[in-house]
C-alpha cells in the first residue's frame, strides 16, 4: 500500500501530461490538407497512418510531421472520420482506400484502435497484399478492463470478453508482420503484455497518447519502412 501512495503523485503527473498532449492533438485545426508534403528524397516503403478511437487523422499530425521530416511519404485517411465506427468497418474502410489509392507495399502507422484495425485490415481486407507490415503503439490486443465502465459502445468494444477483440487476438497468422509498442505506463491499458509479434518495444515516456511524441516511435518506424519486406510470399 505504501508503494501505491508513492506513486501516487508520479503517477497523477503522467496522467495530466498524457492528457494535456492529447487535448493539443484534437486542437489541431482541422483545416489541414490531408495530403502531407511529399520529402525531397524519400526513403523506405510508403506509410499510411491509422488512429485511435475518436481520434481524427490530424490527431497523428505530430507524429506525420517528423516521419516526414526523416524522408518517409505518409499518407492519412480522412475516410476513418473520427474513429467511432466498429473495429470490422473501420478495417474494411481502410482496406478499400489502399485500393482507390493504389497504395502498395504500405507500412500501417497506428495508436491504440488503430493497430487493430490494421490488424484486421491485414486479415481480412487485403487480398492483394498491399500491406506489408504494421507499426502499432499502445494497442490493446488483449483489450482494457477498463473498457467495460465507460458509456460509449466504442470503447467498451475493448473489453477482454468482446467477441470482435477475442477472435482478432486468437488469429496469430499475421503477428511476425507487426512491431508492437506500448509505454512503459498507460493507464488506458493497465497490465498490457507483449504481443508476440515482430517485436515488442517498451516506450520510456509514459502515457497512452503522450507515448507517441517518444523519439524511439519514429526511428521504429523509419527502421521498419527501410526493411526488408516481412511478408513470406514476397
């Protein structure tokens, strides 16, 4: 009990400093032209960033702009809107704007909802193979016993008992193509374990939306575009 109350007032910082760069990020005015600017001298696969719940795309603006910065060609998907809709829709919406886009050999860039849209995108809505791998940040695989106390259908989806969230964690057939990464702290998702994937990253800087301004995020994802391609068929 001791331990608790020392963590306490730590923890209580965390949490305001998650919060306060995750208000910053739904401020983004959302005017922005969803089409990024395109680097000099790009390098590595194309990325395609895929968000959280009620998160809109501008909410990873911060993180496009350094990926962008590093020579990466991102791509966003306004088409996801903000993110309310199920995990299965939200997959195949995904899946068919890699086809009007004709985007290939993409890397998926995702926070929390995200990765498991893009899981599920890469199970079920890319016959073609346009996705070649996916890096995904404080996703709840095994979902939130959180999620159960909260009044919206859209997050009580992430609840461990959810028949959506239980069958995508029992498909294991594209794991070794995801690199997972979780903050060291994330009271969203207490308890997150490993995915068993490609890698699994432990972030430094706490927090459940404040992980994603950790500079080991974007050299994960500039390391994983420049890759060889994952896929076993490739």
């Amino acid at each position: 009990m001791k331990v608790g109350w020392k963590r306490l007032p730590r923890e209580t910082w965390w949490r305001a400093q998650d919060y306060t760069y995750a208000v910053r990020c739904q401020l983004v005015d959302p005017r922005v032209d969803s089409v990024l600017p395109r680097p000099a001298h790009p390098i590595g696969r194309p990325v395609v960033l895929v968000p959280g719940v009620y998160e809109p795309w501008q909410f990873l603006l911060p993180l496009a702009r350094r990926l962008v910065a590093r020579g990466l060609v991102v791509h966003t998907v306004p088409e996801l809107g903000r993110n309310g809709a199920p995990v299965s829709e939200q997959a195949r919406v995904l899946g068919a704007v890699l086809v009007e886009r004709d985007l290939r050999d993409v890397l998926l860039v995702a926070h929390s909802k995200g990765g498991l849209i893009g899981k599920l995108a890469m199970l079920t809505s890319d016959p073609e193979g346009r996705i070649a791998a996916m890096v995904a940040v404080n996703s709840p695989y095994a979902g939130t016993p959180l999620a159960r106390w909260f009044p919206t259908r859209a997050v009580r989806a992430f609840s461990p008992s959810d028949p959506t969230l239980r069958a995508l964690a029992a498909e294991r057939e594209v794991d070794a193509r995801i690199t997972a990464l979780r903050s060291v702290w994330d009271p969203h998702i207490p308890g997150a374990g490993a995915l068993g994937g490609a890698a699994d990253v432990v972030l430094r800087t706490p927090g459940h939306f404040r992980a994603l301004e950790d500079p080991a995020v974007v050299q994960v994802v500039v390391d994983t575009a420049c890759a060889t391609d994952p896929r076993p068929d490739a």
